[in-house]
C-alpha cells in the first residue's frame, strides 16, 4: 500500500462520503419460529435472522405465533446475534399492537415495518415501542425499524419515510404488495421505477438497502443472478426464503477478491499519477478513490469481506 495511504484508510473519506450501518444486511434470511434451536445456532452468524408475524401467519394463528416467537427469545438463541420481527402493519392495528406488546424482548435488535404508507405511520410506531422500551427496563432507541415500502403510495413518500425516524436503518422494498395495488402481474418492468426510488431514499439518508424476495425457491442460479444485479444497482443485501438463499446471498453481498484487487490498484494509481489517472486504459478520478478507500476500511473494520 502506498506510504501515503498507512494512516486507517476510513479517515480519509469525507464525512459526507462514508456510509457505516450498524450491522450488515447482506442475508436477511425468513426464520420460521418452529426451526429447531439447534439448527438456529448453527446458522450463519453473519445472516440476519428475521420472524414473521405478518404475511405468512393467517390471522386466527397470529396469537399462537406470538406466542412461540416468546419462547424462542426466552430460551436464549438469539443472544448476541442479529434479529429482526417484521410486524403487522398500521393496516392491521389491533394485531400490530399486540405484536408490539407481546414480542419485543431485549435479544431482538429491531423491527420490519410492514404496508406502512407515510411519516406519520413511522412516528406513531416509534411512539409505541419508546413506551415499550421504557417498560422492558431498555435503553431508549435500542430497536432499529427497517421500514418495507411496498405500497405505491409509501413508494412516494419513500424519503420522507426514511427520514422519519432515528430508529431507520435500512429500508426494503417489497414488490408482491406493490404489484398486487397496482393491480399488474409482477415483472421488472413494472417494479423497476420504485425499486430505485426506494433505493435513492434509502442512500439520500445515509441507511442500508435490501431488495426484494426471490420466489424462485429452487432455482438458486436465478437468485445468484438477480442479486450480482441488485448489487450492481446499490443494493446491500437481499431477504432469503430458504437456507440456501440465505448462504449465496452471504456470498453475493459481500467484496470479492476481485473488487478488493480493484480497489488497492485504484489507490495506487492515484497516489502514483495524482487525482485524475488513467487504470486499464479508463479515467478515474476522487469518485472512484473514495468507493475504492471504502471498500478498503470495510475490509479492515471487521471479519473478512471477500467471497
């Protein structure tokens, strides 16, 4: 590494220019609270593990999923790993707010908020879980939000949404509702436009980005595919059906070997020929120093990010 670069790589990056969520979301990875405990602690510990509540729980089952969801975080197998609950939306408020009452627990690091539609959706659920908070005996802000826009009309407030609260940290876009308001089969076409609204949002204000399901459920090339395609777009990461969605896309989000090689010759080139330089016969320049730096202080902030 260039002698000019050996101070930590992160301090060299503008504030405006770094990116730092406070965990990754590479593989948020559909958990079925009746999975064996043993199997949960032999999951990834870099995945995280989300319980559902909402979509996948017919509601005369919902108090029943409550109430194995509250075994599982009593019995101690989320303890330092990464948890989400994605609760009933503000459509649904009888059951998100039993949701909220019956669920939350010091070992679950935050919720997926589902068919919100505004702002104000997000500031009354952070009413609620700063009383609950309070009650639990938790430090105020202890559970993120990741609020999943998937409405069309939450698609239009996607920024104001993001900016809502303190508690955002992602945001996830969910094409199935989308197209089904929208009354259209779901295709790329139809998805393309909010999907990168949602992903805009979610930079603009400095969060992570997760992309859609994919309902392909064996045809992992598919998913391996669309996802070096989400990457590609900005995305972070991307919600896992099944365990093998959940490892390729541990493997997909994160540096490869290659981008790593990339970015050290990108600095070197620079240092070597100053702020505008020539890598491979194309012009770089501070816009690609400052994604190469980054890349670089990921690497050196925690486990290893390379594929």
């Amino acid at each position: 590494m260039p002698k000019h670069f050996t101070q930590p790589l992160s301090t060299l990056l503008a504030p405006e220019a770094r990116t730092e969520y406070p965990r990754s979301f590479k593989s948020v990875f559909f958990l079925r609270a009746g999975t064996d405990i043993e199997k949960i602690r032999r999951m990834p510990r870099n995945a995280t593990l989300l319980l559902d509540i909402e979509d996948s729980v017919s509601a005369e089952h919902k108090a029943r999923q409550r109430s194995r969801i509250a075994r599982l975080f009593r019995s101690g197998v989320f303890r330092g790993r990464h948890v989400l609950l994605r609760v009933n939306g503000p459509d649904n408020p009888d059951e998100m707010r039993a949701d909220l009452a019956r669920c939350l627990h010091p070992d679950l690091d935050g919720l997926m908020l589902a068919m919100v539609n505004s702002a104000a959706d997000i500031e009354e659920i952070d009413r609620i879980v700063t009383r609950s908070e309070k009650t639990l005996g938790l430090e105020q802000g202890h559970l993120s939000f990741v609020p999943l826009i998937e409405r069309p009309g939450a698609v239009l407030e996607a920024s104001a949404i993001a900016a809502a609260s303190p508690r955002n940290v992602a945001l996830s876009f969910g094409h199935g509702d989308f197209c089904l308001e929208m009354n259209v089969e779901p295709c790329d076409e139809a998805v393309q436009v909010p999907r990168s609204m949602v992903l805009m949002a979610a930079k603009a204000h400095k969060l992570a980005a997760i992309s859609s399901a994919f309902l392909d459920l064996d045809n992992l090339e598919g998913f391996e595919r669309e996802n070096q395609r989400m990457k590609s777009l900005g995305f972070d990461g991307c919600l896992a059906l099944t365990p093998r969605q959940m490892h390729k896309a541990l493997e997909v989000f994160s540096y490869t070997r290659e981008e790593i090689e990339h970015s050290k010759r990108v600095i070197e080139a620079i240092e070597e020929q100053g702020s505008i330089a020539r890598l491979d016969g194309k012009m770089i320049g501070p816009p690609m120093l400052k994604r190469a730096l980054k890349i670089m202080a990921d690497i050196q902030k925690g486990p290893r990010e390379a594929a």
